[in-house]
C-alpha cells in the first residue's frame, strides 16, 4: 500500500506550527554559538533526501574510480527514510551497492540475529534485502556470541574495518542521553569497539519496541567514539522535538563525557542533519534576537518576552528597559518606544488568550476572545488518538462545552487495543464467563472459549507474538467500555461517541501500517455527518513516528480533501489542538487557556480513571512512574502556575490549545 502522506504534495501547507516555527527560522541563519555545522530542513523527509543523495554521490564517485565504499551505518528511527531513498536509487535510479562494504555501529547485547528487535534484522528489512549489496561485505555486530570471545570480536570488527581502508561515511543518530552508536555518557573520546550498559534513558526508549522496560536487554556491543572519529566524513541525523535539548548541547554546549556526541565538534568534515522541531532549541531558532537583529513579529515579541520573564524571574509588567537591554532585547525599546508600550502589548496578549468559554461566551464581545460567540449552541467533535486522550489532555474543556450546552461528538480514532494487560482482559473475560455460568446454567461455548483464550493471555508470548484476534477484539471493546464511562461521568451521551477503529492501527503491534485513503474516509464521513462548528484534535506534529501524529495527519487530509471538494460548513469550522499526555505547548504558542477550578480538576481526574485498564499495567509507560492523572494534572497545574509567574491571575489549572486554520 503507498504511504498516502507521501503522495501528497499539499500536506506541508497545514503544518500551521511548522510554519510558525519555518517563520522564525528563516529570520536568522546565524549559527555564532553552534560548533558543529547544523543544517535544517522543513521535514525529516527533504533531509532524508538530502543525505541519501550524498551516500548515493560517494558510491558512484568510487565507482566510477574503481574503489569500494565504504559506509558506517546506524539503526534506529532517525536513518530509516534514508534507507528508503536509498533502496529507491536503487531500484528506480540505478544506484549499485555491489561496491559497497558496511559497518554498522552496534547492536543489543545478548541478541539473537533473528529476533525482529535485533539490528541484523532492521538492516535486513530496511536495507540490504533490497538492494545489490554483496552478502560479504555486510558487517553488523553480532549480539550472540559467548561473553569470553566479546573481547577478541570487538578487536576483529575495528581490524576489519581498517583493513578496508576506514570508513569513507559514517551515519549516525543520536540517543537522548547523547550517545552516538550507544557511547552512553561517560564513553571516553578513544573508546573502540566495545560491550557496554545501555543507559536507563536509552532502556526507556527502546521499552515501546520491545513491549516493556524490562524486555530491553541490558547492553550493547558498540563501535566507540574513537572508531567513528576515524570515519573521513560523518553526517548525523535528529528529527522531532524530543531531540531538540540533546542536539543543542551537543552543538551548543561544552565538549564533555557527559554528553558523548559533544566530542564530534573537533571532527573537521562533518554536519547535523536536523528537521525543524529537533532544530528547536539551537539559540538561532528559540532565541535568535541572541544572534542577530530580528524580524519582530508579534510571536517572536511574545516569545523574547516570555523568555525575558523566566530570565529576570519576573513578570510581564514589572519588566523594564534595562531588563530588555540586559538581556538583548534593546532593538524592541527601539521599535516600541520603551519597556512599558512592550510589556502592556504582551500582558493583553496573553491575558485574551485565558477563557471560561471553549465554545464561545454567547452574546459577549469577542473581539479579544479566542473563540468567536456565534453560534451559541456549537456542534464539536473531539478527536482522540486512542481512548484517553480526551479526558487525560482536555477533559475539563470537555466536561465545560457539555455543560455550556454545545453539541459534544467525540471521536476515538484508533482502538488502543495493544495497551491493555493481559491480566486486564483475563480479569473480565472471567467475569463474563461466571456471570454466565452461574446466572443461566452454564453456557458450554462460552467456557470452551473462555479456557483457550486463558490459555493464550498465560502462555508466555514468543518474541514478536501477535494476540489472537478474539483477544484483540475483547481489549478493544475494554477500552471502548471505559471511555463510555468516562464520557458518562462527563455527561457526553453514547450517541455521541465514535468509535473509529482506523486501520492503519490494527496490527496488533507496536509497529502500524501505513495511513491509506480508507483510514482518511472513515474520518470524512464522520466529518460529514456532524458538520462540527469546532473540531479538538491531538497536535503531536513532532512526535517522530507516533500514533498521534499519525491520527492528525489523518485528519488533516481528511480536512484538506473536504476542503478541495468545496464544502460550504468547512469555512465555519474552527480547529483547536491540545497536546498529548505527554507535553504541553510552550507558553508563547498558547492561543486558548480555558482555567480549572480545584472542583473540575478533581472531576477530570474522575474521568480519568474510568481508563482503568490505563491505570497501572499500560505497557508503554517509559521510566516516568507517574500514571495518567497525575501526569495531567502537574501539567495543568504548571500551565496555570506559568501563567500565574507571567502576571496573569491565579488559577488552580489550565488546559491549553493552539489553533489550526485548515
Ligand atoms: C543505532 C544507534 C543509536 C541511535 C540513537 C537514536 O544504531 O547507534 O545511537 O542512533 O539511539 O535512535 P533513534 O534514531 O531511534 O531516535
């Protein structure tokens, strides 16, 4: 199936985030405080491109001069539509790889080559299945040897390649902690080949692929930093927001063990390659009135001035002109006269983005307000990535817009089945069979099935083992009955609910299936249906690979299409977006701040816990043992305490969106 976001050139023009941050970026190119050449691309995709076209250009410059080319090669998320381009040349262009002889950095310690979570088996599928490469000259780690041979093998695999003359190209990612190949902190700048512990950061992140922190295996054997300093040209690549602080300090900050990629500023011929999210807090593109003039937009003033306030640990009003003069910000007293026209301008600004009315204060004039007033009674959807994110990101804007009366849809857009416990479903599937047995006399179907089902959810799965369909299906209608009860408790009718199942979701795995036009139907006919005044969705952009992009990106096609085929109740359609369980907006993006009162606060949390199966066993939960309410509820509370700071008035907790013009 073609992966639909690809073929679908008008996609960036939604990106209404991506442009604001495009804007800022196109405002300085100046790179002062960066020590290693950082070049940023509008998507993962065009840098994707870029960097197969060079491995491309060096593998026919040997070529064409009779060498072998010799390639350092990384796994993970970050290099993975390189690869693809890459199998792309290959297929469409020509591009051989019969000259070609690979290294790659490292893979899982112990590890069977065959496991799918193992770095022989990505390459496989990514890569040398599908393209020329002699079988030969493929060298990845191998996680399975005896722990007595490590040493001997570590010392062959950096012989190896200098016996082939080194590495022409090195492509690397880079690990939340820093780590290049997996040279977690502490990895001297002459390390080679080596075993080593992973880091507990580094554990978190691969828990998703594996189905669980504890399922990681506990090291790694890796190339060192000393062995991809000997590469003759390196190009790294870092995409999505949650790469952003390490990729500062890696370029920004001092060169420290602490954060091993930090060593690569003394290498002489190599860059980042980074998208605009992984780019955004490099000082050129978060502070750039650090770096040079600025073009002052009214973001980019709300933004230095939010900054300023943090700096000075003051709030908007009390700033003044040696404050802005202090810290840079001398140009503005230029434009607007003095600190005071500055301060009063961004105070307003802020304080119209805060509302009791999500969906508009009927008869109330709302020329300063977020939402427009008419039509009183609005008809909203919600959409909701998996059965939760309603209530967990905007549960207190959703129990208001039920109690002011407008017409609440909300819609749950993929199943969620993969996030529920065994135990979870073991628990009501007995439930059911002994109501049965014990209230009408036994029912053989349903004990036969039940004890197989059982059997399944006790046995111990095999490495990549996918639920029985039956058991898939009893973890969805789980989550479909909590969120009926969540919506319940908020007074959302069952009518109202849609359960959308989208199936690009329905693997049954972690890993998903590419969005395709049905995924987008479903979404249009929903759409087409309600006709919704004001849709809420996830706006998760930056999230590299996640369901939540994924869902957005759905229903920004969908929005888009429904746009070009001229229907008329798309132009009173307004698109909010709210953050996931996981981050929130930065404050200077904020454009509603709908306040929660202790009371509501605790009435989210209700709802919140009707995702009883979310509670304690999700799988996916990462080193953060906070559970979903609690997660939601610092986060709020630290929305409203920033706010607070900036001089605004003080509220228990905030829910905060950003508005999406399709
Ligand atoms: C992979 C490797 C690691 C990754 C890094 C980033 O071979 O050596 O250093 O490059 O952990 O991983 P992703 O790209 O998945 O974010």
């Amino acid at each position: 199936m073609k992966n639909i976001l690809e073929t679908n050139p008008s996609l960036k023009k939604y990106r209404r985030t991506f442009r604001k941050a495009k804007d800022d970026f196109e405002l300085s190119q100046l790179t002062r405080e960066e020590h290693i050449p950082v070049e940023i691309h509008e998507t993962q995709e065009e840098g994707c491109k870029v960097v197969a076209a060079e491995i491309a250009a060096l593998i026919r410059e040997k070529q064409a001069s009779g060498e072998n080319c010799v390639l350092g090669l990384a796994t993970g998320n970050s290099p993975v539509k390189v690869y693809k381009e890459l199998v792309r040349l290959h297929k469409e262009e020509g591009l051989s790889f019969a000259n070609v002889i690979t290294f790659n950095l490292d893979e899982y310690y112990p590890m069977v080559k065959s496991s799918v979570n193992s770095y022989n088996h990505y390459m496989n599928e990514v890569l040398f299945k599908h393209v020329d490469v002699k079988p030969e000259n493929v060298h990845v780690p191998d996680g399975s040897i005896g722990r007595d041979e490590i040493k001997a093998y570590c010392k062959s695999y950096e012989k190896k390649i200098d016996e082939v003359g080194g590495l022409d190209l090195q492509l690397l990612g880079i690990g939340r902690t820093g780590h290049i190949g997996f040279n977690e902190p502490g990895s001297h700048s002459n390390s080679y080949t080596r075993i080593i512990a992973l880091d507990d950061i580094t554990i978190d992140d691969a828990a998703e692929d594996f189905g669980g922190v504890n399922n990681v295996p506990k090291g790694a054997i890796t190339m060192g930093v000393g062995s991809i300093f000997k590469a003759r040209r390196i190009v790294l690549l870092a995409w999505g927001s949650n790469k952003a602080s390490i990729v500062r300090k890696a370029v920004e900050g001092r060169i420290s063990e602490d954060v091993p990629a930090s060593f690569l500023q003394r290498h002489e011929n190599i860059k980042f390659v980074v998208d605009i999210y992984a780019a955004g807090e490099l000082t050129r593109v978060k502070t750039p009135w650090k770096v040079g003039s600025c073009d002052w937009t009214p973001n980019l003033v709300r933004r230095a001035i939010i900054d300023l306030c943090e700096k000075t640990d003051k709030s908007v009003l009390k700033l003044t002109d040696k404050d802005y003069n202090d810290h840079g910000l001398g140009e503005l007293l230029v434009l607007y006269k003095s600190a005071y026209d500055v301060n009063i301008r961004v105070f307003n600004d802020l304080q119209h983005t805060i509302t009791g009315w999500p969906g508009g204060k009927p008869e109330a004039d709302d020329t300063y307000r977020p939402e427009r007033r008419e039509p009183a009674q609005k008809r909203v959807i919600v959409f909701s990535p998996h059965p939760d994110d309603d209530v967990i990101s905007m549960g207190g804007t959703l129990k208001r817009l039920v109690d002011q009366k407008h017409d609440v849809h909300v819609a749950y857009q993929v199943s969620g089945n993969i996030a529920v416990g065994d135990e979870d479903v073991l628990r009501y599937l007995s439930f059911f069979k002994r109501f049965f047995q014990e209230q009408y006399k036994g029912d053989k179907v349903v004990e036969k099935n039940y004890n197989r089902l059982k059997e399944f959810l006790q046995r111990e799965k095999e490495d990549g083992e996918v639920d029985l369909p039956e058991i898939l299906k009893a973890k969805g209608l789980l989550r479909q009955e909590e969120a009926k009860s969540a919506c319940r408790y908020v007074g959302i009718e069952k009518s109202q609910l849609h359960f959308l199942n989208l199936p690009f979701y329905e693997t049954g795995k972690v890993k998903k299936n590419l969005l395709s036009q049905v995924d987008v139907d479903i979404i249009k006919e929903l759409l087409r249906e309600v006709k919704p005044h004001q849709i809420y969705a996830a706006g998760d952009l930056a999230d590299p690979h996640g369901t939540h992009k994924v869902c957005l990106e759905a229903l920004f096609l969908a929005l888009d299409q429904i746009k070009e085929e001229g229907d008329a109740w798309l132009n009173d359609c307004w698109v909010w977006m709210y953050r996931g369980a996981w981050q929130e907006w930065p404050i200077d993006e904020i454009e509603m701040a709908v306040p929660l009162s202790p009371e509501e606060l605790r009435q989210k949390r209700n709802a919140i816990l009707r995702h009883q199966s979310q509670m304690e066993s999700a799988p996916f939960m990462g080193g953060d043992s906070r559970v979903f309410w609690q997660r939601a509820e610092d986060r709020n509370k630290e929305t409203a305490r920033r706010y607070n700071k900036l001089g605004m008035a003080e509220y228990e907790a905030i829910e905060a969106f950003v508005r999406y013009i399709p």
